[in-house]
C-alpha cells in the first residue's frame, strides 16, 4: 500500500464510535479511570507477549531441571520466570515429539495464556479456526505450512476451563550450544500454540 | 448445539488465514480501547469471567456469527452494565448522568500491574475428586446446564455422549455453570479428559489422533 | 452441529412470531419471483432437491445466519447454476450471453400444472427393511455423511447418538447423502423413529413428550 | 399505518434487484420462460393453499372410513380429493386427541406440505421456530396462545425426509351435524401444522 494511502477510512468506524461513547459515559460515571486503560492496553501492545512464552521454551530447552519442573508443575515453573497473573493463572506446558505433536484451542471462546502469549491473534479467535481446529486438525496445520507424518499423532487441547496451554515445540537441529537468549529468536508464536514450528537457524 | 458459540467441529468455515508473527497486537486502536475497556469494568466486581461469557454466548445468533471480535466484546459488556444496573438505558441514549455510587471501586491506573499480574486463580478447596487419572468417564448428553435451563456450560456439544480417559485431575475449581448465574462458586473436581479424534469425527479422523478437554465432575459419569 | 442450518435445539433465537391467517403467501413480490425462478431453474434436470438442501447449507455461517429465507434461496441456486455451468461468473457480471444450450429443457408456461402436480415422488425399490415397528435402534454418532467429509446428510446434531423407537416403515427411499453428491439416488429403507424428548432434552422436557424423526437405515443400528 | 405511507421505500431493495438481474440472464439464456414463473406464482398465491388441508380435515372429522384411510395411507387419501404434487407427494396425517398433540417442523430447511398448506408462513421457516419447537414445543405453543395440560403428550415431528406431515386438530364441539364445507372454516393454517387449534364455532 503506498505511504500515502489509508487501509481505512479516517472516518472513525462504527464500533469504533460506540466503544468511545460508551468510555465516555463511564468515566463520566466514575467507573473507569482512562489512564488505567492506557495502562492496560501498554501492557499487552509492548510488555506481555509471546517472548514471555519463548523465554521459557528456550529455558525449558537448555535447563532439563526446569523442563522437568514446567511440565510437572507448569503454573508454579513460568511462575519463577515471573510469568503471572491474567489468563496465565493455571498453566500447563505439553511438548512437541517426534511422536506427537500438541495444538491448542478454545472452540467455545478464544481461551489463551494471555500471560506467556500476550493477546491472541485474529486467526485464534477466527470461527474458522474454533471450528476446524478440533476436527481437522491436520488440514489447518496445513494452512500453517505445517505436514506432519500420519506417524506423528496430534493432541488437540481444547480450552474448556481456566488451564491455559503452552506447547514446547521441537528444539531445531543445529543449535547445540545456543544461549537461552539466541534459541528464543527461534519460538515463534504460532510455535508455541503448536500451528507452527519453531525457526531453524 | 448448545448456543452458537459451540462451534468445535462445524462444518462450511473457510480457511485459517495465519498472520505475520510481527502483526500489531491490536489491529484498530478500538480494539484495545475495547479490550481496556471491559478488563477495567470487569474489576467493579460486578460480574463473573464466567457471567461475562455467558453474555457474548448469549448475544442474538446473527449478531454473534456477524460481529466481529471486539464488537461481541463490547455488546456483551454493555448487556452486562445495563443488566447490572451499572448503567442505565437512559444514559446509554445520552441521557443525564451522575457519579456512580461504585466509583470507589474503580480502577487506579498505578494497581492495573499489580491487578493485571495477580490474576484470579480458580482453584479451590472442594470435595474429593471421584475419578482418577486412567479412569474411562462418559459425558453428559444432552450438553446443559442442569441448574438454569440454556445456562451457561463448557462442555462443547461435539464432546457430549462420549466415552474418554481422565489424564489429568486438577483438584477442584470454580464451576462455570453455577458461577455464571449468581449461584455461587460451587467448586467440583475438575479432569482433564482424553478423547480418540476417530469416536468424536469418524473415519476422517487419523488414528491415533486426540482431543483433550477440562470437564468439571458434573459433566461426568463413569464409563 | 454439522452445519450451521443445523438448529434444533438451538438456545438463544427470540420468541416465534405468528401471523395472521390471511397474511400474503409473499411478503414481497421477490419473494415469489425468486421462488418460482428456483423452480423452474431446477426443472432444467441439472440438479436435484437434496443438492439444492445442500447449496444452502453451504451459505457462509455468517450468510446462513443474517440471510432472509429467499436470500439463502437464491444465494443457492446462483452457485448451483454456476457451479453446474448453467451460467458463468463472467454472465453474472454482465458479460456477453448466448443462447444456452439447455435451452430445450426450459420449463414451458403450459406445463407447469402438470409438472407441480406431480411433484417428484422419492420412494423406490430397495433392499429389504433391517428393522421393523417396534425395534429399538440407535442414532449415528456423530452424524455425518460417511461418503463425504461435510456432506449433506438429514440427521440432525440434536438426534445424534440416542435411541429411539421405530414407529413406521416407509419401504426405500432415495437417499439424500448420496444423491445430493452425484454418488446417485442410493435407495435405503427409510423409517420414522420415535425418541423421548426427556432423553433429548434432559429433565426439562415433559415425561412422556416425543419427537419424531424420518430417518434412512445407515443411520442407524440395532440398540 | 396511514394511507399514504409506504411499507418500505419505492426504490427496490437489493435482493429484489439482484432476483431480477438473475432472472433477465437466465431469460436471455432461454432458460427460463417468464410466463412460467407467473403460472408458478399464480398457483401459490391463488390455487394450492391451507384451503386445501382445511378440506381433507373437514372430510376426515364426517367421513370415519376416509379418516381411516387418511391415517393408514395418507398419500392416497388426499390423492382422491386431488391433492397431488410438489411438496405433497408422501403425506402422513397425524390425528390430535385429548391425550395427544402433534406439532410440524423441519429444524434443518423449512419441509412443508405444500400440496395441502401451499407455502409455508414467514414463521415456520424462522430460525427462531426451528431451533424451539423440538426443544420446547409446549413454549413455541404458548407464543401461539394455546396452552396444553401436561396430561396431553406432545409429538412433534421434524420433517427430515420427503414425508410431509398433515395435522388433523380437534373438531371443535358444536359442530353436530355441519357440512364439510362449513367445517373447513373452522380449519386454520396454524391447526394443521399444530401451532393452533380449530376455530370455535
């Protein structure tokens, strides 16, 4: 799209107006304190997002004390690692084999370690993937340039309760002796729901 | 079905579109306002996480297969502001407003870090767990709350009726269906349950392959 | 669910609303236009009913569910005509058009009594009833078309997996999971089974209330 | 509404400009013959209709050996009134009495005897009916006006396969010695669907 273009309108969208009015009658109200949503959206646009989640991939890689711990305990593991708090409350790691491969979703909602992950994206919380992701889920992975051998035996979790899931994926071949800090350039988001791979360096 | 929202398995979605890994986490600058906006007024206290989805399930049928996320977000909220008494019609139509006698629980900007990283944990103590890892459970069919008919509950219809492996037991938690409905917290043991992708799909399934669902006890008999 | 068509039992639609007995039989003048042109569009022997079932089951959710009646009707009957090569993209978009060469079988204004009244009767030979009155049978589970992944099949979700009562025998009719697929008219005995609504429903059902379902013998075993 | 108002605006709504830009293509293919849409509309709006039905009823409530032979062979009863046809071409009559009342719904489509009831009324082709009446037929019924004792059973049948289902509702009382004709007044669309009763006299 050229510099000079606008994806949108700069007229501001019907939604877009509606969830402003409705601020404005909750602070008006005293209910909502405008600085506390610049906190909050601060939070998840630039603090807690998916390199929480890759920080303990890539720990859980190089640290097999830690790996053990996070999937024995995953709550009180990404706990140490300072990783708390919103929908991040009961964490459980599954990790990625050579046998079996873990995908995570929530067909109900859209249910997602907000405090590893950060907010979902679009794709998550897409009917099509609430949909699909349970019955096919071999053919979404497809979507994700993702093939796995008939060999490989996928484990969808859905996201029924408060348990929010963290799949370890599979460490690359090629990065013996990477730091913890290099290996987690590596973790990709999708990655660590399980609709992708972690990079090959 | 239980509602619209229990989608897990229908047919006639298109395609998963994936995003870059560097997409903007909040596409519009509304959607965050939107996202802000229902986290802060969900900490007046004056209803459940499990009361504020029931509110987006519950939206009209065409409204929840139309709007987009954040717009189910914020007709759900404001359901629930009105429904709560938070707010009035009236003043959603531009009426008068005055301050509200729950100002004093607003949230301050400097505690959204300390509130935002706490969280609210779900489990509690509760009664002992019937079932153990390796046990075979069936689930309830018809999906339903059996407490408040069309209430809110987790177990997707696509799940209901079959016979899956307990792998996990996580003590007990809050239970969504009563929770939802001012029917206090009830905790009962909550499994995490196994289930062949081939019983729940058919021969489309691969072999082998598994669906894994947390289920509150209820939701349970033995199979 | 299987689809979004797929509604019964469904929570969250609003009240029913009658109409009076001598409301117009179309609401609209479209209304009529559009159902007569799915008639006669059909006439033309390029598809059969159970696929027309289908096309519109295939509508986008969000098209099923925001659509009105005679929308999701031509919606349909415009990806049958194109999807059969009745008529191109490039036509519909105002392109240039030539005489069709199914223009022989177009439905002539003189006929129309005779074709309406005699309909299309689906009953034919077929194999022998495996189950008779009385005999106690169970529902698919889950259903589908087990010739086609997401194929247009008539066992709803609701009735899936539960047992019912074989309370009439119909002898062999065409069968919809195969002749809305080209895979032929595949006649099976065909049955109306009687299920407990408690049994569908959970306890909120009056004991004692049933719903009746026609149902085509592979989707069904002995219980 | 007063007079010189307008339902709807004069400009044409868009689906109804959409049929007939389909139309005028599939006329100019010389796949459709206009004239035959007219005589196909002429027979719905005009011909086949709940008329129809009223007087199968009004039949089977003064002929007990055409009663009989409407509920063991439905399809053949109505053939002998005449009754043929698209929509109608597998009928099952079902008989309301003091301890049974049935109910007529298609939750997958909108199946209807259109041979006997002509095309179905906005709500039974509604989502909202769909989805209640196998669930809930005695709250769709209420809607309706017509509460039953809990002694009465209710059966509802979902019209899933090419059997169209006829309900015969209850001849009012004092309605001795009336003529079929003067009876088939009393016999509404909703009655024979079973969302309603006959009229009183």
């Amino acid at each position: 799209m050229p510099h000079d273009d606008h994806a949108h309108s700069l007229l501001p969208s019907e939604p877009a107006l509606r969830v402003k009015a409705l601020e404005t009658l909750l602070t008006r109200k005293g209910l909502i304190d405008p600085a506390a949503l610049d906190t909050i959206i601060d939070t998840y646009a630039h603090k807690v997002g998916p390199r929480n989640g890759a920080a303990v991939v890539a720990r859980a890689w190089t640290d097999p004390a830690f790996r053990d711990r996070l999937l024995s305990d995953g709550t009180s593991a990404v706990a140490e690692m300072g990783f708390t708090g919103r929908q991040g409350e009961h964490v459980t790691a599954v990790e990625n084999t050579e046998d079996t491969h873990n995908m995570v979703v929530c067909t109900l909602c859209s249910c997602y370690p907000w405090s590893l992950l950060g907010i979902p994206p679009g794709w998550y919380k897409s009917d099509a993937y609430r949909a699909r992701a349970v019955r096919e889920p071999r053919g979404v992975l497809a979507e994700f340039g993702v093939t796995l051998p008939h060999s490989t035996k996928v484990r969808v979790w859905d996201s029924t309760a408060e348990i929010r899931y963290l799949v370890i994926p599979r460490r690359p071949n090629g990065t013996e002796g990477w730091s913890p800090e290099d290996l987690a350039t590596l973790v990709t988001r999708d990655s660590m729901i399980g609709c992708g791979e972690a990079r090959r360096p | 079905m239980t509602r619209i929202h229990d989608m897990g398995g229908r047919f006639g979605d298109g395609p998963v579109t994936p995003e870059p890994e560097g997409a903007r986490v909040f596409a519009e600058a509304w959607h965050a306002r939107a996202l802000a906006l229902t986290l802060a007024s969900g900490s007046l206290g004056q209803w459940t996480l499990d009361r504020s989805r029931h509110a987006r399930e519950r939206l009209a049928p065409a409204d929840y297969a139309t709007f987009t996320y954040y717009e189910k977000w914020v007709a759900a909220l404001t359901d629930l502001l009105v429904e709560t008494e938070t707010i009035t019609r009236a003043e959603l139509e531009g009426g008068e407003t005055a301050l509200s006698p729950l100002a004093g629980k607003r949230l301050a900007s400097d505690t959204v870090p300390d509130v935002l990283s706490k969280g609210a944990p779900t489990d509690r103590r509760g009664p002992p767990p019937a079932f153990a890892v390796g046990d075979a459970v069936a689930t309830r069919r018809p999906p339903r709350n059996d407490r408040i008919t069309g209430g809110h509950t987790r177990l997707p219809a696509y799940a209901s009726g079959h016979i899956g492996n307990v792998i996990a037991s996580h003590g007990s938690h809050v239970f969504p269906d009563t929770n939802a409905h001012a029917l206090g917290e009830g905790p009962e043991p909550l499994y995490t349950v196994a289930f062949s992708a081939r019983d729940l799909w058919g021969p489309d399934a691969t072999q082998g392959d598994e669906v894994m669902l947390d289920l509150w006890q209820s939701y349970l008999k033995p199979a």
